[in-house]
C-alpha cells in the first residue's frame, strides 16, 4: 500500500503540527525542572531491550502514568512486529531507515506501507497495524498514556 494522494500527506504533517502547542502547554504544568533536552538518533540512551533485538526508550514519560509520552524505538532490518493494537493514538516520526506499517489484519509484508527517513503517520488508538523495519531503522513516537501493545492473535 503506498501513499498516493499528497493531499494525505499534507494532512497527517498539519495534524502533527496542529498537536505541538497542545504537548507544549501540557508539557508546561509538568512537576519536571524546566529543562531543554534533546536527542538524535546516535545519542539515545536505549534502557529497554526486546528478545528479537529492537530497542525502546522513554524520552519522556513512562507508558504506565497518565500524561505525555515520547519514545523512541529501534529495529534492525528485517524486524516484524505482528499485528497489535494501543490505547491512544500515537504520532510517529521516522528518523532513520525505513518503517514498513501495515493496517489491515493481513499482517503480509508485501501490503506494508513504505515510509522513509522523515515521513510522519499517525496510528489511531484500536486500529489493529503490524510493522517492520528496512535497513536499521528508528522512530520516535508521541502519545498520551498510560501506553500499552495489545497483541492480537489469529
């Protein structure tokens, strides 16, 4: 499956846009010392290792409280993570490589939406969507939690 109306595009980049002074007002009454932190992909501290080898972190937030969250996950190439579902939507940035994301209860590869370095989608809360990584790829996701993956099983 591949994007083929820009006009898609363009309306996943102003949803993201549109969510910043939202996450920037919440982030505002946060208990947190003020402080500006930032990253790369060649910076982050990766605290959660999975068994098939992707990594995730909290950048902000942590998936069992109430409130913002950013996380960054890293799969190597040719990681497939099966078909599951979250709670809230999630924002998703691609940093590097490419994420391959599906979202029809196929789960078959070759139905996968290729996004590249710098694309953006959105994964609504419920929507059953299973994922995969071309090339070492990382992405950085923007939620409100509590956060979880439901898997779902065939």
């Amino acid at each position: 499956m591949k994007l083929k109306h820009r006009s898609l595009l363009t309306l996943i980049l102003n949803s993201c846009l549109s969510l910043l002074p939202a996450l920037c007002l919440v982030g505002a009454s946060s208990t947190q010392a003020a402080e500006i932190r930032s990253w790369n992909y060649s910076t982050i501290d990766w605290k959660i290792e999975r068994p098939n080898g992707a990594k995730l972190t909290f950048l902000e937030g942590i998936w069992e409280t109430a409130g913002p969250i950013t996380y960054a996950f890293k799969m190597k190439d040719g990681t497939w993570y099966p078909l599951h579902t979250h709670p809230s939507d999630a924002r998703i940035v691609v940093l590097q490589g490419t994420l391959l994301l599906g979202h029809d209860e196929s789960s078959d590869p070759a139905k996968a939406t290729a996004l590249p370095a710098g694309s953006v989608a959105i994964v609504p809360a419920g929507v059953p969507h299973y994922e995969g990584a071309q090339g070492d790829t990382v992405i950085v996701g923007f939620t409100i939690g509590p956060w979880s993956t439901t898997f779902i099983k065939k």
